[in-house]
C-alpha cells in the first residue's frame, strides 16, 4: 500500500512537473510573439522621426510608472508656460473616458490665459467605463501635476490610453510627478511622443514653419493611434504646439475648422476610441504679430500650415494601422452632396471585403460596387465610373472595354493605392484615407490584454 501510495504521489508530481512545464513553454511563446511584435515596424512607416522644432513655451519629460508593463516608458508631462491658449476637439463617443470628460468641461469655461498649464498623458490604461474611480483618478492626477507646477487645476489637461474598463492605478502616475518636473526639457517632444504609443509600431510627429508679421511662427505635434481609428471630432491622441499668439475662441474656430478634412477622414478599422482627444496649445512666443482674424494674411497661411500638420499625423496613424501593409486613398467625386460623397468614401474605405481584397492584391472592384450601392447615398448604376489610379475599371454601369486584368493585378502590388469612384451625379466630394485589412490585424488584437 506504501508503494503504491509513494508511486501515486509521484505519478501525481510528474504530472505537476508537466503541466508546470507546459505552462511556461506557452508563457515562453507569449513572450516571443510579443518580442517580436514589439520589435515589428509597419512598412508604410517614415524613415525615421522628424527633426522637430523646439516650441518656446513646451517643455516635455516622459517616465515609467508601471500602469501595464514595467520598465516601459509610460507617462508624458508636458508643461505649457502662461499667456498661453488652448483648444481641443474630442470624441463624440456615448461612453467617452474620464479624462475626455474632465478636458471638455475645462475647456468650456473662460480659460486664465494669464497662468501656465500642462498636460499629463498616460499609456496602458485608458480609464474608459471606470465611473466614479475614473473621475477620481483624473482629479488625483491632475491635482498633483498643478500642485508640483504651481498652476490651477483647471488648467491641467490629462488624457488616457489602453485598455478600457480597469481601473486607472492614479498612484503610480502620482508617484512618478517629481522625477517628470525634474526632467522637463524644451527638447523632449521625441521621449514624449513614444511614451504615448500603445500599440503603435512607430512614434508620430510632424511641423511646419511660415513668416508671420514680424518673425516666424512654428507648429509642430505629435500622436498615437493604430487601432479603433474611425475618428468622431480627433483621433487616438494628437497633442500640437506652436508659438504663435492666438486668442482662445479664435484658436478653437480655426482647429475645430479642420478637423473634419483630416482626423474625422481616416479610418483603420471602423471603431471610434472612448478616448479620441486633440489639444491644440499657442504659447505666444513667436516674435511675429498677434493673429487676431482667420480672415487675415498670417490668419490664412496659419491655417493651412496648421492643416498640413494635422494631415500629415491623420496619415501616419493610417500608415501605422494595426497589421497594415497597403496605403490607400479613396476619392469620391460627382456626388449630390457632401453627405452622399462622405457616405460613399466611408462605406468604401471601412469595408472589409474591400480592405480584404487589397491585403490579398485581387483587382476584385465589385466590392467597390457592393461598397457604393450599401452605402446608403443617392447613386446611379449607370452613370458610376470606377478607377484603380489612372486605370479605369468600370463606367456607365458596365466594366469598362479596355479593362485589362493583368494591368489591374500589377497596380494592386503597390503599396500605395488610389481607389477612385465618380457618381456622375452632381460636385460634391470627399477624400478619405485607409489601409488594409490582414490578418495581422487579427493577432495584434486577438492577444491584446495578455
């Protein structure tokens, strides 16, 4: 009976030691997918990080707080100096974060121009559906932040990003406060852009330059997103800066103008974030003259400066898209109205039959079809003309007689795609930006809470 009970207790150990060593072979792979998942840049991505330039009144410091992973850089102070006005657009989503809530009720007041502000930025955790302890938590850590810097809580920006519906550990941003206002630095803009990403696969930024009244005027931004971009009123995180002096209201008129030709014209996979925020700071400091009318010279050039900025970070959020191999810009023209051609690129550039066919290279421009006629716009069979760049595929409610399949195929290994669709019904149009659909989109957020 003895041996017998010896022989079950180490059959019984055997199996432990088994299951042990299963367990950490699966935990080994996890680790190595992940390795090699953070080790992955997408194709479509910039050589590199722009050199951009120093905005007198930005200081940024970046430091690790332990919200998701430790080790990783995870937290961004960005301190703004006083005089300066700030603006922002957010999500319209119903189940917006916390924190979106706490900056759309700040903003709504009339702002103390007159005293400095900041913005506190977290990653790997988005403090989304948390209900009281997430409103805690934004009091908590945008307390500390004005307390270290000596400027009014109302004044203090936060922003969250991550997983929704866990609760924000404020204490580990709180903790790490002093060592980020010790490290703030004018030069900081390139820590701070990677410390917000999560599961982007390369940090964002972009600037632009133009001769104001008396002296240059600079803008530059950073900003994450990669996933859940279909934008309502921002993307993912986008935080600008520039040096000119630009009243409040006139600086929000001019960033909420925008928006909708560049962050609300991108989309990776249809899903808009509880946490979409833009802000948008004028320090002031910029030697040039005060732009006090849209309308104005300095007003017009620093709108489409402003414009090129935020395009260019719209665009590399695309080409950072989960899993993205394909750059595509969908064009709709000759629609009844701004409506009808907005729906039409929308339906196009969302489909996943037709990002899927792009992944797989098929010329399949049925789906393009398929995309127009469920889009719910006014449209006409015969009178639709379709083209693959300068290639015209379908017109006139027929596939075109020179199309050429083989010519199509070719176009389709590009990386970069135009895919363009004439209704033949009116002026209106609408220009959106997508990419792919592969099936690396599938891993990335198969295992994203692992």
């Amino acid at each position: 009976m003895a041996k017998d009970k010896k022989k079950t207790d180490k059959e019984k150990l055997g199996k432990k030691v088994q299951k042990s060593d299963k367990v950490k072979k699966v935990k080994a792979e996890m680790a190595e997918i992940k390795t090699a998942a953070a080790r992955h840049v997408s194709p479509l991505a910039p050589a590199h990080f722009p050199d951009l330039p120093v905005i007198e009144g930005v200081e940024f410091a970046s430091a690790s707080a332990g919200i998701k992973y430790q080790g990783r850089t995870d937290v961004t102070l960005i301190r703004i100096a006083p005089g300066s006005s700030i603006a922002g657009v957010f999500t319209r989503s119903a189940t917006r974060a916390a924190s979106v809530l706490d900056c759309q009720a700040k903003l709504l007041r009339p702002q103390k121009t007159q005293r400095g502000a900041a913005i506190i930025v977290n990653s790997g955790n988005a403090n989304a559906f948390t209900g009281a302890l997430g409103q805690r938590a934004v009091d908590d850590v945008t307390g500390a932040v004005a307390e270290k810097l000596g400027v009014p809580q109302e004044r203090v920006f936060s922003s969250s990003t991550g997983v929704i519906g866990e609760p924000l550990p404020a204490n580990r941003i709180t903790a790490v406060i002093d060592q980020l206002a010790a490290g703030l630095d004018p030069a900081g803009v390139a820590g701070a852009a990677h410390a917000i990403m999560t599961t982007d696969t390369f940090p964002k930024g972009a600037s632009a330059e133009i001769e104001g009244e008396g002296g240059p005027i600079r803008i530059a931004g950073i900003a994450k997103g990669s996933g859940m971009i279909a934008p309502d009123m921002a993307t993912m995180l986008v935080y600008i800066f520039t040096d000119a002096a630009i009243e409040p209201e006139l600086l929000q008129k001019m960033l909420s103008a925008r928006v909708d030709g560049t962050f609300n014209a991108i989309t990776v996979d249809s899903d808009t974030s509880t946490s979409d925020a833009l802000i948008l700071a004028a320090t002031g400091r910029s030697a040039a003259k005060p732009i006090a009318r849209a309308a104005s010279d300095a007003g017009r050039a620093f709108a489409q400066a402003l414009d090129a900025v935020m395009l260019d970070l719209a665009k590399q959020v695309v080409r950072d898209g989960e899993g993205a191999t394909k750059f595509v810009e969908v064009q709709v023209t000759g629609a009844a109205s701004r409506a009808d051609a907005r729906k039409v690129a929308s339906a196009i550039a969302n489909s996943p039959l037709v990002k899927t066919a792009i992944a797989g290279e098929d010329a399949n421009w049925g789906r393009i079809v398929m995309a127009v006629g469920k889009s719910g716009a006014r449209a006409d069979r015969d009178k639709l003309t379709i083209r693959f760049g300068d290639m015209v595929l379908a017109r006139d409610g027929w596939r075109d007689p020179d199309y050429d399949e083989t010519k199509a195929s070719i176009y389709m290994k590009r990386q970069e795609l135009i895919v363009a669709v004439d209704l033949g019904l009116g002026e209106a149009s609408q220009t959106m930006w997508t990419c792919d659909l592969t099936h690396r989109y599938i891993d990335i957020n198969a295992d994203y809470r692992s």
